[in-house]
C-alpha cells in the first residue's frame, strides 16, 4: 500500500522530485529555524543539479543534525525515493526513523 499522495505527482514523480517536496514540506513546518530552511535548501539544490543520490543522503544527515521531526508520510515518501534510488542505507545509517511523528491533522 502506497502512502498518501505529497506535494507533486509521486508516485510518478522521480525520487529527486519527492526529496525536494519533502525538503520544501520540512523547511515550511520548521520556518522559524532558519538554520534548517538553510539545510534543506542545500538539499533542494542538489536535486536541481541533478544529484538526487546525494540530496537524499544529505537530508537523512540534517534530519539525524537538527535532531528533525519527519511526519509520517515525509517518512514513508523518503522511503519511496530511497527505494527508487535503490540506497535504503541513506535512511537507515543516519536513523531517521527516530524522528518520525504522527502526521499533523
């Protein structure tokens, strides 16, 4: 079963197109902490120059940094993308699955 549909058009959207929704969702949340916004746009950065591979490296290492809360369907959709990118490591190595929270209603 797939997750709830994020900004954009997953499940069609390539893994680069989910991180940077995900990217642009956490940053919207958390927009007081302009340290952050900063981060995740160095993560919306590398998807835009084609690097997609990295950006979801890169946001699994400022999720695990900033110590960031990920609602559940960023989660499941970071999942989608490390899947299509095959590096479920990218996830699991920084222990992003610590920080997930139920998603805000």
């Amino acid at each position: 079963m797939s997750p709830p549909t994020p900004p954009g058009r997953p499940p069609l959207d390539p893994p680069g197109t989910i991180v940077r929704s995900v990217a642009r969702s956490i940053a919207r949340r958390l927009a007081e902490q302009h340290q952050v916004v900063g981060a995740l746009s160095s993560v919306v950065d590398l998807v835009d120059n084609g690097e997609s591979d990295s950006a979801l490296d890169e946001i699994g290492l400022v999720i695990q940094h900033h110590r960031l809360p990920v609602l559940r369907t960023e989660y499941e959709w970071l999942v989608v993308a490390a899947t299509q990118l095959d590096s479920p490591d990218s996830l699991t190595d920084t222990g992003v699955e610590r920080f997930v929270v139920a998603d805000e209603r």
